[in-house]
C-alpha cells in the first residue's frame, strides 16, 4: 500500500504549527487511520516528539500520564523548544480526562513548549471525558470511515468493489478471498468495536440485545424499520426505548445509525422509526454468504447494497458538517434520503432498475416546493458519481 494521507492531514498539521495552542483530539471507528495520521504528522513536523499508546499502559491511569508528559516536559526546557506529546488510544487509561486537565493547565500557566494530540477509537468515553473536564481546551479532529475516492486513490478500486467491500483500508489486502476478508471484518474490527467500545466502556444492561440489534440493522440496512417491528425480530427483546439507546451506541461507535424522518416537526422526528443504514457497507457484506461476483447480477439485492452504500457516503461525509441527513415517508411515498442545512433541502431517490417501490418525490416537492429533487441511478444521476462526491457541493 503506498502512503495516502487523510485529509485531516493538512488540517492538524497547520494546528500544530500555529501559536495558539489547543489540545488536538483525533476521534473515529476504529480502523480508519487516526493512528497512521499521528505518526505521518509527527514524522513531517519538524519537530520532536514523544508517542505513546494507551494499549501499554501500566499502573494507575494518572501517574502513567503524568510520568510521559513529565518526560516531554524536562526535553523541552532542555532543548528551549517545542515538543509534541501525542497520546493514542487515551480513553484506556482511567480518569484521563481530568489528569490531562491538570497538567495542560499547568503547562498553560507556564507557558511550556508542549503541543498535545490525543486520539480515541472509543468516540462514546472520549466525547464524554472531553465534555466533563476539557471543554474549551481543545480542537476536534474527526475521521470517518474512507470514502470511495480515497479508496480509489490508494487501491484503485471501482464504485462496485467499494459498495460492497466498504471503507476500512486495512482489509484491503484481502479481498481477493472474501472468506478471510469476510472473518476478518468481523472478528477484527466488529468485535472488537462491540466489546471493548461499547461493552466494556458503557453499562449495558442486555448486551445480547445489543449484538443481535447489530446484526438486525446490517440484515435490514437500508429499510425503515419500527421499534415495535424490531421488537418482534429479536429474542432478548427490551423496550423500545432501549432499542433507541443501543442505536444510538452503535451509532456514535461507527456500526449502524438510524435515521429519522423528514419532517418540520422536531417531535414528530425523534418518535418516528428509523431507517437502518450501516456506517461502512462491509458490515453489511461480511454477514451475507453471497460474493460481489454473485450479487452484480442480482439486481433486486445489489440496489440494497447500492442504497447502503449512499446512505452511508452521505452520512459519514455530512457528519459535523450541520447538514442533516433524513429520510420521508408519507403513506406509501417514501424518499430515501433528505438533506438540509437549515437553507435548503435536497431529496435524493435512489432508483434501481429492480425496484418496486413506488417513488415519492412527486408527493414530497408538493409537500416542500422549495426543496431540489435529485434522481440516483437509472435515467437520473450514476450513483457512482454520487459516492466520488462530497455531499456538501450538492448545496
């Protein structure tokens, strides 16, 4: 694999050689590069450096952190210089939030050299830590899952190949047997993401419901869905307002979101079913038994991995963006996805030529005349340009 930089790169770069000084903070699934991000960074920052990983951390939270960053401390008066201390996977460490705290404020006080990274697969213990204790401290950095352009750019895969094998670079390599890319998806990235993300980091009180709610949404992804419906696909069934609390953890952990309807109506939003869409469509494919070669000529099942693929490229792009992203439905119109930023609203209909389902941006643009319709697919826009596009430039 030759080396592709994020995106981000650009962005934390310049951070760092600002004057002003903000603690960095890296969050994202797991898997998409925060770690390579940091050492490309530090590696191209002219600067010295010091990177440690929470995976290694010994003894009590506080005085692992304090012993490293006393470390980068005593290099920086020696060299009078700036120096980067960049702490990776921090949300294992115990109490971190507030021992970074301490030390940054001190550091502040005193003016010192030190520049601070963080990163976090875990997005549910990060947000909070940095929500309870360092608010106004630090810079957010987030990354998603890869696009099919930066797919395409660092593998030269087709529209195709993404829909189906998704976003995680790290799996690349083995897609020419999908049986050991399949095994690794899941045991590598889902599992993990489950049990130690949200498992081990958040009190869940059935975590059955909350696997087999996993696997629900990758089944149905790209379908509206009730709670009550789900209630009746599952065995260790809650309630519906736990089915809302465990989408809303796979969501925030990069699995699956649901979305919610269109509508003028915050209310009648947050009590409407939600729309299934898995976060990087190899969830999807590595739970199927089928190959990609068996599903292109499939068309009634490969629309669904197509749909998944846009739900997803429009999700993980709009995020942190103050785009939202909803879907409608009325009766039996329904419109896959609805964007808008508060201005303006765009309908997108995914079309396939398999599909049945009747359309509804007729009865949708006479509910909201001010809205832009846009056709993906047949006769309309290729929904593969639609995945090489950022979606903010359809505004």
């Amino acid at each position: 694999m030759k080396e592709y930089k994020k995106p981000q790169y650009a962005v934390l770069e310049k951070r760092l050689h600002e004057r002003r000084k903000f603690i960095q903070v890296i969050t994202g699934p797991r898997q998409v590069g925060k770690t390579t991000l940091i050492h490309q960074v530090l590696k191209g920052s002219g600067v010295r450096y010091t990177y440690i990983s929470g995976d290694k951390a010994e003894g009590s939270g506080r005085s692992w952190i304090e012993k490293h960053w006393e470390s980068a401390r005593f290099i920086s008066r020696k060299d009078v210089s700036e120096h980067i201390l960049a702490i990776d996977e921090i949300q294992k460490i115990p109490d971190w939030s507030r021992t970074v705290k301490a030390l940054w404020d001190e550091d502040s006080f005193k003016k010192s050299g030190i520049k601070v990274i963080l990163s976090g697969s875990s997005g549910l213990l990060l947000q909070q830590g940095l929500a309870e204790s360092l608010e106004g401290r630090f810079e957010l950095t987030p990354m998603t899952h890869w696009t099919f352009s930066e797919m395409h750019e660092a593998f030269g895969w087709t529209a195709e190949k993404y829909a189906w094998f998704g976003g995680y670079p790290g799996s690349a390599s083995l897609i020419r047997n999908e049986g050991r890319w399949k095994g690794y998806v899941r045991d590598s990235l889902v599992e993990p993401t489950i049990a130690k993300d949200i498992l081990m980091m958040t009190r869940i009180d059935k975590p059955a419901l909350l696997r087999q709610l996993f696997d629900l949404g990758c089944s149905f992804s790209g379908q509206i869905l009730s709670y009550n419906k789900m209630l009746g696909q599952l065995q260790d069934a809650g309630n519906t307002t736990t089915l809302a609390g465990y989408l809303n953890l796979l969501d925030r952990a990069g699995l699956i979101t649901g979305l919610e309807k269109y509508s003028g109506s915050v209310v009648r939003q947050k009590l409407s079913s939600p729309k299934l869409v898995v976060r990087n469509t190899a969830l999807l494919s590595s739970a199927r038994h089928e190959k990609l070669t068996d599903l292109l000529i499939k068309p009634e099942i490969w629309g669904r991995v197509v749909e998944s693929a846009v739900g997803a490229h429009l999700v993980n792009s709009c995020e942190h963006t103050g785009i939202k992203v909803n879907y409608w439905r009325d009766a039996n119109d329904e419109v896959d996805f609805v964007l808008s930023d508060g201005k303006k609203t765009i309908a997108l209909e995914i079309k396939s030529g398999a599909s049945t389902r009747k359309s509804g941006i007729d009865r949708f643009m006479k509910a909201y005349p001010s809205a832009k319709a846009l056709i993906i697919g047949d006769s309309g826009i290729p929904w593969q340009e639609i995945l090489a596009r950022d979606p903010t430039e359809l505004f």
